[in-house]
C-alpha cells in the first residue's frame, strides 16, 4: 500500500504522515458526527412519544 498512499499523497501535495492523520481525523469526525445525529434523532422520537410504526 506504500506505494499507492505515496502517490495520493504526492498528488495532494502533503507528505505521507501528514495525509493519513487527516485522513483519519476526517474519518473519525464524520463517524462520531453521524452517530450523534442518530441518537439525537432517536432520543427526541422516544420523548415525543412516537412509535417505529408512526415513522414518516
């Protein structure tokens, strides 16, 4: 895979280190990001008092 990276990095103009920890910050931040919309979302269907069935 070095090489594979390499070339991407080189493409993006940022050295190897540099592209993978943004990388994994990017992708890190969208999975927690997208499981906060999820529970935020379920948790004010719970309060509300709406069942599964009455899901738009």
């Amino acid at each position: 895979y070095r090489v594979a990276l390499g070339a991407l990095s080189s493409r993006a103009g940022t050295a190897l280190p540099s592209f993978i920890l943004s990388f994994a910050v990017l992708h890190e931040g969208t999975a927690v990001a997208s499981l906060i919309g999820i529970f935020y979302v379920l948790g004010v269907r719970a309060s509300s008092g709406a069942s599964a069935v009455d899901w738009p």
